[in-house]
C-alpha cells in the first residue's frame, strides 16, 4: 500500500536488495505504543529480507519487542535544548558507521537531518502536531514540521492525511506507507486476562487500548459507557494504557459512578492478550495516522467499534468488518458497542471480514518491499 507523491516510488518485481556494506539506522525517541513496534517489526523483516539493520533510541525503548537496541541515543521527548545537544553527539557517533538513517518522528527526524557529516535520511512521519498534545510548543513545532521534507532525501507518511500535510513538498519527496506492526501473539488466555481485570466470568468485555490522552477522545468512551451500561446490563469497559490524562479519567468515572463498570487497567506489557479477550474493542480516538491497535485487534478476529481515524476506514468498513462511529458522539458509540455485543452472529461475521481485510491492506511482504523501494531510491 504505497503511494507516491509527485513520482513512482513503488517496489517492482524483481528488484534486488543492495550491496549494503553499512547498516541502515533505524532511530526512534521516546515511545510507548505503536512507533516502538513498528520499528521493531519493520527491524526484523528488514533483517530476514538481508539488510543490515542497527537501532537507535532511548534506553529501554525497544524492551520485550524481541529486538535489541543496539545504540543508545536520548532523543528527547520534549523541548529542553541540552537534552537535544546530547542526543545530537549521541547520534553523530552512531551514525558514523550508517549507509542510511531511517528516523521515525519529527525529534528524531530532525536529529538525523542536523548530524555532519550527514547521512541519507528517511523519515518516517507517524503523528502531525496537534495543539492538545503540543500545547505552547505547537506553533514552533508546526513550523518544524513543515519544513522537513526539505531537509531530508525522503519522507514515508503513514496515512493520506499525513501526506497532505506534506502537499508542498518537492516532487517524489513523500510517500504514503501504511505502518508495520508485529502479528500479535497473546500470551494469557483470555480466562487470565478477566481474572487479572476482575472481569467475572461471562460478563461482556469492551476492551480499548489506548495512551491515557485526549487525543484518543477517552471522555466519550467513558460517557458512552454510563449509556452502554444500560443497553447491556453487566458490561465491562477496560482501558488498557497510561497516560496524562488518568486522574481527570478517574474523577469523571467517579463522577458518573461508573467504577463498576470501567476500569482503567494500565499498561498492558503484551496488549494483544487484552485485545483477544475482548468481546468487542474500541477506537474512540479524536485523530489518528494509523491506530496499531485497531489492526492488531483484527488480526486477533476480534470485531472493532472506531472512529474513522487514520487508516481505519480502510480496514473497518462499516456494517461488513466492524462499525464505524462518528468522533466526539457518546450516543452512537454506545448503540455501536451494544449492537456488536448482543448480536453474536453479527459480531463473529465482523471477526471473520476483519482479519481477511487487515491481511489484505497490511500484509507485511507488501510493506516491506515499498520501504525497500524508497531506500533505494535515497541511495542511488
């Protein structure tokens, strides 16, 4: 599923991989969800298909994925300028002995871009800036962000509205490539995950995984779930993540009196054994460029309720592989769960439609080799 911008970056059948004497970097900072896996697996498959492949990043970022990270750079995660000096000499050392940088996020895009003497650079883009999640920073960030693909040899989008962020970039600068996630693996039965969550035996599970943040519209999960709690007598609603956001999460689950009903669970140190227990899992994400989750909840045959963010309304097509809500609507949330949870057939149909279409949008095979192709595009 790769597009090109303005020209054809497409892998082509019988395209050799390059004598690559030097490993490609592939750089990350701070990340607790779907950036850290997608390195993880874009890593390994790069590797099984003879590339060499080194990682960069914070320490631990890459803990319990079944990669190493072979370098230690503290990209950081906010605007402190000596922290951004370390890094900066962190990375000059490391990337000395790289043929290319594949960085992933602006921090550690442009990173790569200011190190000298400077290296191919690849950047991946998986979020844009948002002014809830920057705050004060959000307009010097924005900038940045722009300019960017006019600092590097070439940028992957994860999704269209990415891209079109990019609409002003040179010609062949971007290409949409949808993000690489590992095949989940749960590793406790779903008895063990209800156990765990205190989740009694038979009672319908609504499962969301999600950093605690307002970008994911958790507010509207939590009023939908006073109304699902009368739709579906005995329901469970557990979100599975950390975050800034948990203790205004938590007064408004107090305020409702919900705490019987929706548990915030914490991360999760392998989330698709959350996702596999659920009855149904939900997106109510207010933007996204392409939620893992929801990808890794179909895979599993799981049926999803999710707003139509990111790449989702490539996989979720509505009433066929799940349902598809509006964002912000508490109401149709809720009637959407409910739907999915009291109509067994329905939701297995949505399981079933769900994991064929995931393989098809998101075959690794597929993504791996558009990945391949930009990189090679950079080092010719």
């Amino acid at each position: 599923m790769a597009e090109g911008r303005g020209g054809r970056t497409d892998a082509q059948p019988g395209d050799a991989v390059p004598l690559v004497d030097r490993p490609v970097l592939q750089l990350l900072g701070p990340s607790t969800g779907g950036i850290r896996r997608h390195v993880a697996a874009l890593t390994l498959a790069l590797r099984d298909r003879g590339w060499r492949v080194a990682t960069a990043g914070p320490a631990g970022v890459l803990d319990g994925l079944g990669v190493d990270l072979d370098h230690v750079v503290p990209v950081p995660g906010g605007s402190d300028v000596r922290r951004a000096a370390a890094a900066l000499t962190a990375l000059r050392n490391v990337a000395a002995d790289a043929r290319l940088v594949h960085a992933h996020g602006l921090r550690a895009g442009w990173l790569a871009a200011l190190v000298r003497p400077r290296r191919p650079v690849v950047v991946t883009v998986h979020n844009l800036v948002l002014d809830e999640a920057a705050g004060r920073s959000a307009a010097v960030l924005r900038r940045l962000e722009g300019a960017l693909p006019g600092r590097v040899d070439a940028v992957i989008a994860v999704s269209r509205g990415i891209a079109d962020r990019f609409a002003d970039a040179p010609p062949g600068r971007v290409t949409i490539i949808r993000p690489l996630g590992p095949p989940p693996h749960p590793q406790r039965t779903p008895a063990e995950v209800r156990d765990r969550l205190g989740v009694p035996p038979g009672a319908p599970l609504v499962v969301c995984v999600a950093r605690l943040h307002p970008q994911k519209g958790l507010t509207t999960l939590v009023d939908a779930s006073a109304l699902l709690r009368d739709l579906v007598p005995g329901v469970c609603v557990a979100v599975v993540g950390a975050g800034p956001d948990e203790q205004a999460l938590r007064g408004r689950i107090a305020r409702l009196g919900l705490a019987g009903t929706v548990l915030l669970a914490g991360a999760s140190p392998n989330a698709p054994d959350e996702l596999a227990a659920a009855d149904t899992v939900v997106c109510s994400s207010v933007w996204e460029s392409g939620p893992l989750a929801v990808a890794e909840a179909l895979a599993l045959g799981r049926p999803v309720v999710s707003t139509p963010v990111g790449f989702v309304p490539e996989l979720v097509v509505d009433g066929w592989s799940g349902r598809l809500v509006s964002v912000g609507s508490a109401d149709a949330l809720a009637d959407a769960v409910a739907a999915v949870l009291t109509e067994p057939e329905t939701a297995a149909g949505y399981g079933e439609h769900g994991r064929a279409r995931v393989t098809d949008v998101l075959g690794p095979d597929r993504l791996v080799a558009a990945v391949e192709a930009v990189y090679r595009q950079v080092l010719r």
